[in-house]
C-alpha cells in the first residue's frame, strides 16, 4: 500500500500548530529567545522521536517524521516560499539613512567578505575531511564554503531586535545580512554547478553569472518597489496597500525566478525601498500601523515555523559520531574564516570610514547562520558528499543558533560598557592634563 502524503495544508497547520504552542511553552517557561528556544525544543523533540525508536523496536516514529519532513521539503518551503516574506519583512525595518552611512562596509562584507570566507572554509574543511579520512572533493569543499559564509537574515536581524546596537552598525550587520544571503545563493549555485561537472568553470563564467543574477535581482527588486511604492501613494486604503505589499513580494519573487535573477536580493531592496520611502511618503498613519503590523506578525509567524524546522531536520540529518566530531572541528574554522571575512574588508575601510571597535566582534558573533544554509546544503544531490556536508552544516548552525546567539547580546553590553569605562577614563585623563 502506498504511503499517504500529507497536503499543502495540512502540513502548514501541523507546523503552525505545532510553533504556537511550543513558542506559548518557551515564553511562559524557558523564557528564550524565540529563534533559540525553538531550535532547542525542536531538536530534543527529534532526539525523543529517535529514542523511542531506540527503546521500541516496533515503533516506526522516526518513519513517520521523516515522511512529514519529506512532504515539506525544508529547501523548497524555504528558498521558493518562506524567503521571500523573511527577507522583506526584515528589509522593512532597516533604516536607509543608517544604512546609507554603511554602505561601503556593507557592500565589501556582502560580496568579498563572502568570497574570502568561502575559500578559507573550503580549504580548511578540505584538510579537515582529510583528518577524519572523509573522502571530498575540493570543489565539493567550495560549496560547503559558499552555503555556510552568509550569515542568514532571518536569525540576524532577529538577534539585532533584542540588543541595542548603535544605529549605523545595526543596518551594516542587517544591510550585510540582507545582501550577503542573496550573494551566498548565487555563488553556491556556481560552485555546484561545477562540482558536478555539469558545465566548464572559469573565472570569467562565474563573474558574468554573477553579475547577471545578483545585478538583475538588484534592478528587478527596485523595479517592483518603485511600482508598488507609486501604486500606494496614488490611494489611502490600508487593506489594498498591504495586498500591494503581498503583490510586490509574491509576484517579485516568482518574476526573478523566471528571470534567473536572484531572487533574495530582489526582495532585498524592494523591501528597504517599501520601508523607507513607502513608509514616510506613500502610506497615512493608519496605513502605516496596520502595514507594519501585518509584516511583523508574518514575521513572527515564519520565524517561529523556521527555526521549529530547523530543530526537528536532525531526524533527517541523521549524522554519525564521526561527521558530528567532523562538524564540531568545523566551527572555530568557521568563526576565523568570518573573522577574516569581516576584518580584511574592515581594515581595507579603515582610512576612510570607521565603524567603532564594536564593529568586528559584534559582526563575527552576530553573524549567525540559519535556516538557508541547511535548506542549501538539503538541495545538493545525493551521494557521498551531501551526507558529509549535510550533517556539518547541522553541526556549525546549531551552534551559531543556539550558541552564538544565546550569547550576543551580552556580548554587547560588555562591549558597550567597555567603551564606556574608557571614555570615562580618557576624560578623567584630559582632565587631569588640564589641571
């Protein structure tokens, strides 16, 4: 007998259901962040599932996830559904002003951050896999690279929600995010392409690709937030300009995959174009409450929904001892591999413009990675490499979820308050001198 699958909607209401109530269990018990409780509860509820099994022979729950899992598929929902209202949503929010101040670090950290990342990962993961005896190929490392460099939007901006940060920095490290993951996309998607051999690669291939979906995924999303800021601003009716704002995401995204141009970054800037000047000049008070409201609880909603998902992915990671172990080894190179992909770029910056000494730490901590890397590395074909990869990638994002981001806001307030015992002392200083 055939297995039944679950349909479109009932998936949804088993994973909406199943995020309310345990996001109701973390705010009236655990009392955690919601990316971080939800990612925990998750994946103990996954390692319940298989201990069960464990302990039951005949019980076949695993089974029975694994099929709700393959009904969803996490990378489809993800990067052809969900991405598109994450990365809008956040982008609504950024401030371009602030940004605008940034956006030199912003665009160095998002395209050549991003490329010294993923060779500094991919060549040390290359030695490491040697080290465990983990046959991989080289270009197989690259990509391995490229889904884990950008550092995922959803889970940032969401981290930038709970610390204060200083203006101009928090758009740099949402900015980055943003535009980053769209930049992460495109040069997994060549990379991969590569690796299996499918076309011949070359420098000049790989720019142009490059060029033509990041640079048309830009045009597109501005086009899409010009028609839509315009649309709103010749009315006043708050139902029909947040449908215009449905429109702009859900045909935008689906006209840059037709396009192959990159979609992420499309949404990108025609979500800092909605957000600015949408907000200031197209929409009334009314419009603007209800617009930023709705955004809010989507937000909220997929978040919520995402990192649930990211947890309960361990009964299809499945990984052994050994690429567990693998993994781990994995995150310091990843974390040095961000401190040169932050810290290069910055100090290039120095003599022209400064972020603060809250810049590099805030940036390499904060930078965490999420549900895209897991969704990118779930796309690669089966075989030998996507299980090595699969299950590291696991490893590193529970460990930015969970780890990196259970810790960073108290890193900055250390940081800030030690920025403050040092302007107190260097005028304490000067006033000394003066006397």
């Amino acid at each position: 007998m055939a297995a039944s699958h679950l349909q479109p909607f009932d998936a949804a209401a088993i994973l909406v259901s199943l995020a309310a109530i345990l996001g109701y269990l973390n705010h009236r018990f655990l009392k955690l962040p919601s990316s971080i409780g939800l990612t925990i509860m998750g994946a103990v509820a996954s390692l319940m599932v298989i201990g069960i099994d464990w302990l039951l022979p005949g019980s076949s729950m695993s089974g029975n996830v694994l099929n709700f899992l393959a009904d969803i598929d996490f990378h489809d929902t993800l990067m052809e559904g969900m991405l598109s209202f994450l990365l809008f949503a956040g982008a609504l929010h950024v401030d371009w002003a602030d940004m605008k101040r940034g956006r030199w670090p912003i665009l160095l950290l998002s395209t050549l951050g991003v490329g010294i990342s993923t060779i500094i990962v991919g060549s040390g993961f290359y030695f490491i896999a040697g080290w465990f005896d983990i046959e991989i190929g080289y270009l197989w490392c690259l990509v391995f690279g490229a889904l884990i460099s950008p550092t995922d939007p959803v889970a940032v901006i969401g981290v930038l929600k709970r610390a204060a940060v200083p203006p101009t920095l928090q758009a740099t490290v949402a900015g980055e995010s943003l535009f980053n993951d769209g930049v992460g996309v495109v040069v997994f998607g060549i990379l991969l392409t590569a690796a299996l051999g499918t076309s011949e690669f070359s420098a000049g291939h790989a720019a142009l690709d490059f060029a033509k979906e990041a640079g048309g995924g830009a045009m597109l999303g501005a086009i899409v937030g010009w028609l839509g800021f315009r649309a709103m601003r010749s009315i006043d009716e708050y139902n029909v300009e947040v449908m215009i704002s449905l429109a702009v995401v859900m045909g935008g995204y689906s006209l840059a995959h037709f396009l192959h141009v990159s979609g992420p970054v499309a949404m990108a800037v025609a979500g800092l174009l909605i957000g600015n000047a949408g907000v200031k000049l197209a929409m009334s008070d009314t419009t603007r409450d209800y617009l930023l409201k709705f955004w809010a609880l989507v937000d909220e909603l997929l978040n919520a929904v995402l990192f649930f998902l990211i947890g309960l992915e361990v009964i299809a990671v499945a990984p052994t001892l050994v690429l567990i172990l693998t993994g781990i080894v994995t995150i310091p190179l990843v974390i040095g591999a961000r401190v040169a992909g932050v810290g290069l770029p910055l100090l290039a910056l120095r003599p022209f413009q400064s972020l603060g000494n809250m810049a590099i730490p805030t940036l390499v901590w904060g930078g965490l990675r999420g549900g895209i890397s897991i969704a990118l590395a779930l796309s690669l074909p089966e075989g030998p490499a996507r299980t090595v990869i699969l299950s590291v990638t696991y490893v590193v994002v529970l460990f930015s979820v969970i780890v990196q981001g259970g810790t960073i806001s108290g890193l900055i307030d250390r940081l800030k308050q030690r920025n403050k015992d040092i302007t107190q002392a260097d005028a304490e200083e000067a006033r000394a001198e003066s006397q």
